[in-house]
C-alpha cells in the first residue's frame, strides 16, 4: 500500500478512526499531524470500544505510531490514555508509540484561557474547552513550551517564566485568577520521565520509512469545514486539518503523502456553532441524530444532524486535493421513507455553488435538495455492492457524480470489517 492521508471531509466525527484503522493493518505506521485531544476516535475492535483522542487509531493493533509536530500535545490527557490503553491490554511502548519533540505543550493554563475566552465572546464558537486554541495562539506567538524542553529543566523554567508573564497579565485585567509558576513545573517535571522515552525526531523516521519502502497512514484529526484557513472561520479549530497539514505537521515531503481519502457520513452532523446549511432542526434531524447516536465522544454534547451537502464537499475535496471518498454510517439511514441530498445552494433567488467567504454573507443561504427514495432491506453489515438495496446503490452513485470524486469505501456498521470496497470507476 503507499501512503494515504485520511482528512474528515465534513466537520469532524465522520468516523476516521475506524477506516485509519481498517488501513491501519495494510500499512506499517500510523501518524497524527494535528489538533490533539479535542478529537475523539472511536474503534470497535472483536465488541471491545476504543476511545482515542491523542493515540494514532493503529495502536491498538500494535502498528506504530507517531505523534507529529502539528499535533498540539497535553501530557497529562496522553498519560492518562495511555494507562487506560494499557488497562484494556493496549501495551504502548516506546517502539509503539513515538513523539516528535517539537509539539507543542497543552497546559492546564490552556483551558483555563479556552474558558475564558468563550466566556468573552458575545458569540462563542462551542470548543472542546481542552485548550487547544490557546495553545495554537502560543505556538504562533513564540511563547510556546514544546515536547524538546521536558529534558531540560532549567530552559523549561525559562520558557514557563515567559509564558506566564504573557497570559497572567491578561488574567490579571480581567479580575480572574492567575497561575502560580511552580505547580505548574513540578507537574511538567514529574511527567517528564515518563513521556521522555517516547520523544524522537519523527521526521528523521519517517524518511526512514520512506526510504526502506514502509506505508504510512497520516491520520487526520477535526476536518476540513474546521480547518483554520478553509473552514467556517471563525468556527473553526486552531490547526491544519487538509491533506496539506500533513505535511507541515509531520515532516514528510508534500509529494510522498500519497492517495488522499476524504471521509464523509451519507449525512452530514456538527458540533459546536457555525453555519450548517443542511441542517434538519425538526423531528427529521432527531432522528438522523438517534439512529446515528450522534453525541460528542468526549464531550457528549449532541451533535447538529443535517442532510449531506454536496456543495460544502466537493469545495472540501478540491482544497484537500481529495482523491477517494469513505462514505460512513450508510446503515444509519436503513428505514427513512425518503433521503435527500444539498445540491446546491440559494440566496434570493440566485443559485450558488461554492460556500460563501464570511458567515454574514451565509445568511438567508436556503439548501437545494434533491429528494431520493429511502429503502426497506436494512443494509447494515452489508459487505458488497451486491447487498445492497438498489436504492441505496442509487445514492452513492448520485453523491459520486455531484462531488466529482470516486467512493471507493462505504462502512455499513460499527464492526470494523463492516466494509463495502469498490474500485475506482
Ligand atoms: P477546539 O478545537 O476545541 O478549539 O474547538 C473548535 C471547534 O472545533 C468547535 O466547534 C468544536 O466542536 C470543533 N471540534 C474540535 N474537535 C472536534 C472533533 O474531533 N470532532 C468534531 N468537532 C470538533
């Protein structure tokens, strides 16, 4: 197999942990390049649920697995996922798992700006509240504390020292409470022996892998309509959720990331605030959302169901250079009388195929569906096209030729061989 990226090609949650993982035994190292434990990646492995935020999806099966520079790292949250890997007969060593040394740190100051700021806003973009975001602002602003500097106590000192110059003079405006230097960095240095082990030059392995003929699968965290420069800004994440992202956030060279596989629900769901042009408010999207079990994997909020629109993914397959599409959780629709598809977009009468540039310019922006008829013969565990009720042939072929992009995988359940293959057309 040569290398595949896997982007979310919605809004996140489109089930990429379990397709990394399907790839994942195919490939020889799984790699994550960005965001950190905002994500939530689910695994149904033999009836046993995986939940994965930091760890690539491929430990599980024992596959190698690197955490990039892009990734956005807090150490506390990996130890404790890692103890409760290892409490489910996970064992995470340091030839399982490697961590580059140049991601950045997410404090417990982090998500006490992330709180904050939300607090401030008069429209609050619904974050994970794990400090993601302000840990982001650090990296750019130059003040971040980064994996390298655990090994060296005394620069680690330095850099929280600045650090918290910068952030406890703004606490300190807002009459909120500031944060005491020192339990900070004893805490930092209690879990420096443990996460030290695992820290290498991921980039360096990579080429390595490359070099010796190895495939990675670069996994994708959060997705396009998230992304800091293509997503719905400012709802959006903090990182570089494209293709492109896998790149800068892991060392390899552009030109060795490989296939690109988008991975889409046949429905579309959010969390958190922003525009969703397909949304279903009524009894319709509560049903996508139960029959789906549409709710946060870590945070539990419910998920915002709509129908799947063809507008936002194929502008999402173009900017992520989407090769294939995953279409996931076909089953979920298995008993709708009738399904519909966005096609394309309406604002006072005026057709529009691309998502306009600035929230305020999505207002009054009406979805243009295309109604399909939904089918009886349950399609869940299905394995081939063949099993399939023509309808629902019908819908994929329908999606195929409004994205513009061929559907090479489609998952029918939660088991992780739930899996319809087709080749390219
Ligand atoms: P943050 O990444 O916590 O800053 O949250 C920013 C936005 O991204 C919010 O709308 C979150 O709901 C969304 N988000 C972050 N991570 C995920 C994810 O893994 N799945 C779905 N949405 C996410």
């Amino acid at each position: 197999m040569s290398n595949v990226v896997v982007v979310g090609a919605q809004w996140g949650d489109e089930g990429k942990g379990r397709i990394v993982d399907w790839l994942a035994e195919r490939a020889d190292i799984v790699a994550r390049y960005n965001g950190g434990h905002n994500a939530g990646h689910t695994l149904v492995v033999n009836g046993q649920t995986y939940k994965l935020a930091l760890l690539p999806s491929g430990v599980v099966r024992g596959k190698r697995g690197m955490i990039g520079n892009g990734v956005a790292l807090d150490p506390e949250a990996l130890l404790a996922e890692i103890a409760r890997m290892e409490a489910l007969g996970v064992r995470i060593t340091p030839e399982v798992l490697q961590i580059a040394e140049t991601a950045t740190l997410v404090l417990p100051i982090h998500r006490a700006i992330d709180a904050a700021q939300e607090q401030l806003r008069d429209k609050p973009i619904g974050t994970t509240l794990r400090g993601i975001g302000p840990a982001y602002e650090d990296k750019v602003g130059r003040r971040a504390l980064r994996v390298c500097d655990l090994a060296d106590p005394a620069y680690l000192s330095q850099r929280l020292d600045l650090l918290l110059a910068h952030h406890n003079a703004w606490f300190r405006g807002l009459g909120l409470e500031t944060f005491e230097k020192a339990p900070l960095l004893d805490a930092l240095l209690a879990m420096a022996p443990k996460l030290l082990p695992f820290v290498g030059r991921v980039w360096e392995q990579l080429d390595a892998a490359y070099q010796a003929g190895q495939s990675v699968v670069f996994e994708g965290s959060q997705a396009v309509m998230l992304d800091i420069d293509w997503g719905s800004y400012p709802y959006v994440t903090s990182s570089s959720t494209v293709a492109a992202g896998a790149a800068s956030g892991t060392g390899i060279a552009p030109s060795r990331i490989g296939t690109v596989l988008g991975v889409s629900k046949v429905y579309a769901t959010r969390v958190g605030e922003g525009p969703f042009v397909s949304e279903l408010d009524g009894a319709l999207g509560e049903q996508l959302r139960d029959r789906g079990r549409e709710y946060g994997v870590n945070t539990g909020r419910p998920r915002r169901c709509g129908w799947l629109d063809a507008v936002q993914l194929r502008q999402a397959a173009k900017v992520s250079g989407i090769d294939q599409l995953a279409l996931t959780k076909l089953d979920v629709l298995d008993g709708f009388d009738s399904i519909s598809l966005c096609v394309g977009y309406e604002r006072d009468g005026q057709r529009i195929d691309y998502i306009p540039a600035s929230d305020a310019a999505l207002v009054g922006v009406r979805p243009v569906l295309r109604e399909f008829a939904g089918w009886s013969r349950p399609t869940q565990g299905a394995r081939t096209m063949d099993a399939l009720p023509a309808e629902a042939v019908a819908l994929i072929e329908a999606i195929e030729a409004e994205v513009g992009v061929p559907v090479t995988m489609v998952t029918t359940g939660a088991e992780r061989d739930d899996v319809i293959l087709r080749d390219p057309a």
